[in-house]
C-alpha cells in the first residue's frame, strides 16, 4: 500500500483484551476502508504510526487525549475533527450523572389528573386506623355488614375490631424500615458535620480521608453544599415480577378484590410471584403515598426518575409514561430540569447546524448552572476546543471507525479469540482488499 497516498482518517481504539489490553485502526474516509491496525492506544506507538503517513490533512478521533497529543505531535498543520457522536454521548452521561446525584428514583409532581384507584389506595387503612374507622362508623349507626363494605373486610373482622376497647386500641409505630432511615439520617450528619470541621481547620481532603475512614469521593461530596442527608433510594423500590401487573393489583384491590383473587387473575396472565408479594407492594404503596402528600397541600403524583433521564437523548414523545402535562408539571417543581434541557437541545442544535461561532456563548450558558458534571465536560471541551469546532464545521466523523470496530470484533468472534495480532491484522486487511477487488 502507498502511504503518501493517504490523506484523510479516522482512527479509533479496540480491545483485543478488554479493559487490559488495546490497539487502534485506521480507516480511509475517502475509501471508506480499512487501511491499517497496530497492536496499541499509547501516545508515543501511535504519533510514530502516523508520521509513516506523511501526507494526512484531515484526522477525525474521539475526544481522547492518546489520539489528541499523537495527532498534534506528528502532523501539526493536519485539520483534526473531534466526532460529534462522542461529544453528543459525553455531555448526555454528564447530565445523567448529574439527575442520578441529585434526585430521588421517583420524582414527586403536583397531580395532573384525578385517579380514583390511588385515590382509594391511599384511603386504605392501617390497622389501627381501620379499627377507629370501624368504631366511628359504629358510633354514627353504621352496621357491621355496612362498615365491612366500607373497608373492603370480611364481617367477622369488623366484629373483631368493634370487639376492642377504645383504651386497648394499638398505637400507629413506625416501620423499622423508617426508623433505620432516620437513624442513618442523623449519623450521616455527624458525619458531614465531622468532615467541614476537620476542612474548617485547615486539613488536606487526603488527611480527612485518613482521619475519618471515608472515601475521598464521600469527603469531596459531605463538603458540598447540597450533600443530602436522605438517602435515594428510601422509599423507593427496584422493578421486579410484579412490575407489570401493578396498575391492576391497584385498580382490583381498590374495588375490593382479595388479595387471592388478584393473585389467580394475574397468575393467568403470566405472574410467577406470590400472594405475599401483592400485600407488601400494597403496604409500600399506602406507605409512600402517605409520606409523599403528608406535607402537600395538593394532591401529588410521583414519576419514574428513568423517564426524565430519557428525555436526555428522546423527544417527549417518544418517552412512554410521561404526558405532556407531567412534563410541565416537573419543570415547575424542578426549574433546574428546564434548564437542562433546553441546554441539551441547544448544544444538539449547535453540532448539527455547521455554526460553530455558537459554541463559546453555549459553554457561557452551560457555566452558569454551576453543575459539577457539566463543567468537567465543557473542560474537556475547552482542552480540545478546535477539534471540537472543527467536528461542527465539518462534514467529516468517525462513523467508519466505529464501524470498523464491530468488523474487527466479529473476525474475533470467528476465531474463538484465539487469534495473534498478526494473524487478526492480516485476515482484517485481505478481508478489505477481497471486497475491494469484487
């Protein structure tokens, strides 16, 4: 092959061995083929591999510092292109990050319609609650018959409740679960406490590390400003087999439905779970809706924190679960989001529109949030800042080179993994040069 030849590439790195050992391809963008393949991402392997091509001009990368310094090492005067995709992708985990730090699996709105099914779960007694219900209604004249259809219950437990003394009556407690929470709530701001006072005297964050037995990451976090106390994940729960037969367990239980009934109906319908099961995710449920509008003073609704983190990289539209409404309603509550959003879409606009004069008010933009994650993005941006103005202007990416990599990934496939460097990069090239020739 003629190397003088070659003007214009993009390079990108593979894995022969992930997460030990890497190599880097080069594919034509003229051509649209691979041209060549070393067995490393090391700055110095890969600024003398391509000073053995002597006339690049244009090299499109990703935004890695390896292919940045090798670049700009061995052809200074080369129009380097940092890939939109990359820049695209980075900005979205910034900012995923960032709503995974900073807010709850579920986040609580104002409601935006009236739904009678958790209205009446939430109408739903405790036990203690039930059993004054029942002595109430007694008091106003009610029968048992009469009070067992109010609370869903079977007349013997009514006589079992109205069999109680009002002075025997047992008190609401707290769940365990509830009192853990509050007991690491406050040993978590001891601990907070501890850190910026060691930090207030003059101590490295390393000396804190080292004093205290935290993480640097846990120091570095207990000194913000916005460090919560609560955890995230309280009150909160991970989808499991019940997932998709919630809405029903609700609608069936809210008109009365037995536990063992709903149980058999959703069995037909493909639950493997249990009966256990549909009562604690029913309690979970009465728990959270209580803790969530004990201190409203309007009805809320909660959303799945995934839907909002999906609006990242989809139109609304295309995010099931969430109305438009919900949407509005969220913006409301958490300005921040709107912000966010409206920076995501901006920057997406930017990538694609071939201004790249619009990029420096956007980072002046962006800066004013004053969030951590997107200011660690928009230094990297600011590293490789032409790069990065060239990728807009240009028409140029590394689509090949990504594509490249799931070529080379399937020739590994084929020979079990077993294959040498020599012997993936000859099968690789020869596969290029059959194709090229027919």
């Amino acid at each position: 092959m003629d190397k003088s030849a070659v003007t214009k590439v993009c390079v990108d790195d593979f894995a022969f061995r992930k997460r030990y050992t890497y190599g880097t391809v080069m594919v034509d963008l003229e051509t649209h083929r691979i041209i060549d393949i070393i067995d490393s991402r090391e700055t110095k392997q890969v600024e003398e591999w391509l000073k053995s091509y002597p006339n690049l001009v244009v090299i499109s990368r990703d935004g890695a510092q390896t292919y940045s310094s090798a670049s700009t090492n061995s052809h200074p005067d080369a129009l380097q292109i940092s890939d939109r995709f990359h820049l695209l992708k980075n900005l979205s985990d910034a900012v995923q990050k960032y709503m995974y730090r900073l807010f709850p699996s579920r986040l609580v709105i104002s409601a935006t319609s009236q739904n009678a099914e958790m209205q009446a779960l939430y109408d739903t007694k405790n036990r203690t609650e039930r059993i004054h219900f029942a002595h109430k209604k007694r008091q106003e004249g009610y029968m048992t018959d009469d009070i067992a259809l109010l609370l869903h219950s079977s007349s013997s437990t009514i006589r079992k409740y109205l069999a109680i003394p009002k002075d025997k009556i047992p008190e609401a407690k707290e769940n365990a679960r509830k009192r853990q929470h509050i007991r690491q709530m406050q040993n978590k701001q001891q601990a907070i406490e501890e850190v910026r006072t060691l930090y207030a005297q003059g101590n490295a964050i390393d000396k804190i590390t080292y004093l205290t037995g935290h993480t640097t990451l846990t120091v570095k976090n207990y000194l913000k400003k916005d460090c919560p106390l609560s955890n995230g994940h309280y009150d909160c729960r991970r989808p499991g087999k019940l997932a998709s037969y919630e809405q029903t367990v609700i609608e069936m239980r809210s008109n009365g439905i037995t536990y063992d009934k709903i149980h058999e109906h959703i069995c037909k319908n493909g639950y493997t779970g249990t009966v256990a099961s549909l009562r604690m995710f029913m309690q979970k449920e009465r728990t959270h809706l209580k803790n969530v509008s004990k201190n409203e003073n309007e009805p809320v609704e909660y959303i799945p924190r995934k839907f909002f983190c999906q609006l990242i990289y989809r139109e609304l539209e295309r995010v099931k679960g969430l109305t438009l409404k919900q949407y509005e309603a969220a913006i409301k509550r958490y300005p921040v989001l709107g912000k966010i959003y409206s920076l995501l879409r901006e920057f997406h606009r930017i990538i694609f529109s071939r201004q790249s004069k619009e990029l420096d008010s956007w980072i002046t933009k962006a800066k004013q949030l004053e969030i951590d994650e997107v200011d660690t993005y928009i230094n990297g941006l600011k590293h490789d800042i032409t790069a990065v103005k060239n990728g807009i202007d240009f028409e140029y990416n590394n689509g090949l080179a990504e594509g490249s990599v799931n070529k080379i990934k399937l020739i590994k496939r084929i020979m079990y993994g077993r294959n040498s460097f020599l012997l993936l990069k000859a099968k690789l090239l020869l596969n290029e040069y059959y194709y090229q020739i027919n």
